[in-house]
C-alpha cells in the first residue's frame, strides 16, 4: 500500500488558503529582511510585508538601532496594506502591548513589579512606561518614603516627594484602566506580606534597628522592616527636648526600643536605651544642698532649672519668692543663672524640687535674729542705767536722812 506523497505547490496552496492579512490591533511576528535609516522591512507569514517608520520605529528598547537581517520581531498592525502594498506596523505600540500584558498579567496574580518615578506633585509620584502612566499616591507610599512634615505643609510634602525622583520602587497595581492608559501603584500593598509577618514577631521590650522615616515636632519617626513607629518627644532623651530635628536625621540609622504595640500603632524609645540619670539624682542631689543654673524653660507653674545635660529642677511659682507672684516672668526670664534650695528628690517620678523663697527666707531668718539680738543688748543698757538711777537716788536720800539728823542734833 502507497500513500500519496503531497506536492510542495499543493502544500503552499493549502497555506495561502490559510493565511490571511492581518488586521489593525493584532500583534505580529517575522524576521527582519530589510533596514534603513528610520525603517525597517519584516515579512509576515511569507506572503506579504511590513513596514516599519518614523516615530512607530522607535521602542524602549532601542531595536531600529541593535537591529539585523534576519532577526525575529514582533510588531503591531496600525492598519492594513498601504499604497505601497506595505501593512503598516509598529514597534512602539507592540512594545506598549507587550508592557500592557506584563501589567494585567501582574495585577490579576497580585504580582509586585519594579517601577521608577519621573514626575512628583504633592499627592504623589507619577511615571510612565511606554506610554503607560501611572500614579503612587503619597497614601500609598511605604514608611520610609513617606513624608512626615510638620502641619501636613503641602509644599514641604513636595520638596520630600522631589527627592523620590528615579528611586525604584517596589511596587503592587491596585487600580488598573487601560483604556485610558492609566496605573495606580501601591508602595505599602507590595510590602503588606513582610509588614504583617513583621507585626507578628514584635515584642515590648525589644531593641530594634531602623532608619528616620520623619521628624516632626511632637517626635520622630522610625521604619523597621517595613513597619513605622513614634518615638515621642518624651522618650527621645532624660532631659528636656525642645527640637526633635536635634536628635537626628532623615534616614539616619538609629536603635530603638519597643515601648508599646496597639494595633497598628507602635511606640518606640530612644532614650530607654541609655542610663537613666535619675537614678542617681538622690546622690547628686541632697535635700537641703545649694544648687545653681540657669532657666531654660518658663511655664505658668513655674520655671525649669537645668542642673546638667539629663537633669531640670523645677522652682515652683509659689516658691520663686517671698512676694506672691501669679507668673514668673514677673521676677524671672530665660537664660538667668539662679541659686536655689534642694527642697524635693524624687527619682521615681524624674523630679527635683527648687526653692529661692527658702535661700531668702533664711538670710531673713538670720537678720531677724541679730536684730532681736540687738534688742535684748540694748533693753540690758536700759536696766543697767534704771539700775544706777536707783542708787544714785538712795545714796541722795541717805545724805539727805544725814543731814537732817546733825540739823536736828544742832537744835
């Protein structure tokens, strides 16, 4: 038994049957079989040709330029054949195509993708992939790119958001409309993976390391894998913190403790992780001891007293002076170097209780006392000279009791 062997020109027939012109929106592939300076000749499926010119010759990828005879492309059907006989192709739009399906592909399997930004406005980051624009609202920025500014000021939430500028990102599409060409990315979705894993294993009382995500004026801001937390103005340092900016720098790696976890909100220290200097307030500082520095915080209760770098005294307004005062500002002013009384240690709560009124009241005790002395001196004068009175007037009434006593004789 045979079996009939087909003839090429059947086969090529049977293909020509099969093939036919491709229309407007496909994407093609074939090899290269001509170029020019701004074009490039393809064949498509052997029968027929494409062109390639102009701007739709130009990709991201740069292959008018690294282009050679024979190499297989792909490109897309602008429309069909010319009057040249040509059907019109492009490498760009194949090229946004291709990127376009990346994209799908990645928001409908939840993928995290790579993406630069070109443009900043102040609700976020803009770029654009071959064509394609999208959009990271500043919402959607993770910890550490996200800008902490006093007062929410949009303009300085620009300047931090100009900084960003061609940082890559990593990144989820949250949003995608590709009839209008348009993205939006999520900074915060592609890490929420690490970020809740991370939640989990966060322990009070823990040390971690992190960078400054922000400083504002009520505290800093740390990010540690790929969480944030607050150290408030009170937990930056033992003494008295009157700037944040002070402690620190943006991005500056820094080590913190976990102080508290609620939810999503995480409460760090700083200065937990040094020596308390309180505790050895009670030794420095002895109740009843003289101290000296200088006011360097006034409030309506009272004025603040710095004794070292940790430490602050505080004068009460009832004992600044022996005069009832209701403001301190009436007697003192920032910057004055004062002397006080040790009057309250206690460690336990981070106070150390001042007094001038006491320094004063004893300098008055002292007055009174040498006065009073005075007194008695000169009351014991008194008595003396009354005393030499008395006699004085004795010793006259007895010549004058003589006296009478030789008249009487006499007669």
């Amino acid at each position: 038994m045979t079996t009939a062997t087909a003839h090429p020109m059947d086969l090529m027939v049977q293909k020509m049957e099969d093939f036919r012109l491709p229309l407007p929106g496909e994407l093609v592939e074939g090899p290269i079989v001509a170029i020019f300076k701004n074009k490039i000749i393809m064949d498509i499926g052997g029968f027929t040709t494409g062109l390639i010119g102009g701007r739709e010759a130009k990709d991201n990828e740069d292959t008018l330029k690294n282009a050679n005879i024979g190499d297989v492309i792909s490109a897309y059907v602008i429309e069909g054949e010319n009057d040249e006989g040509y059907i019109v192709l492009s490498l760009r739009k194949a090229n946004q195509e291709k990127t376009w399906k990346k994209f799908i592909d990645a928001f409908e399997n939840s993928e995290v993708i790579k993406v630069k930004s070109n443009e900043a406005n102040k609700g976020g980051l803009l770029l654009e992939v071959n064509g394609i624009k999208g959009f990271i609202p500043v919402s959607q920025l993770a910890p550490m790119h996200y800008p902490r500014v006093n007062d929410a000021d949009a303009n300085q939430i620009l300047v931090r958001l100009q900084k960003l500028i061609g940082i890559e990102f990593s990144v989820k599409i949250i949003n995608i409309d590709k009839e209008n060409g348009k993205l939006i990315l999520s900074e915060r979705a592609a890490m929420e993976e690490q970020r809740k894993d991370a939640l989990k294993g966060l322990v009070v009382g823990s040390t971690v390391k992190g960078k400054i995500s922000g400083i504002v004026k009520f505290g800093i801001f740390v990010a540690f894998d790929g969480l944030e937390g607050l150290v408030h103005i009170s937990e930056i340092a033992w003494g008295h913190v009157k700037n944040p900016a002070d402690y620190g720098k943006l991005g500056e790696a820094v080590d913190v403790q976990v102080i508290g976890v609620d939810g999503d909100k995480i409460s760090l220290s700083m200065k937990r992780l040094l020596p308390d200097p309180w505790l050895e307030a009670a030794k420095m500082y002895k109740i009843g001891s003289i101290v000296e520095g200088e006011v360097n915080r006034m409030t309506p209760f009272g004025v603040f007293v710095r004794l070292n770098d940790e430490i602050n005294g505080l004068i009460h307004v009832t004992e600044i002076s022996e005069d009832a005062i209701s403001d301190p500002s009436q007697v003192l002013k920032m910057g004055d170097v004062v002397k006080a009384k040790v009057i309250a240690v206690e460690p336990g709560e981070h106070r150390v209780g001042l007094s001038i009124k006491a320094l004063t009241e004893k300098k008055k005790s002292v007055k009174k006392k040498k006065v009073e002395s005075e007194e008695v001196v000169a009351e014991d004068a008194d008595s003396e000279k009354k005393e030499k009175k008395v006699v004085k007037k004795k010793v006259v009434k007895k010549k004058v009791t003589a006296k009478a006593k030789a008249e009487k004789t006499e007669e």
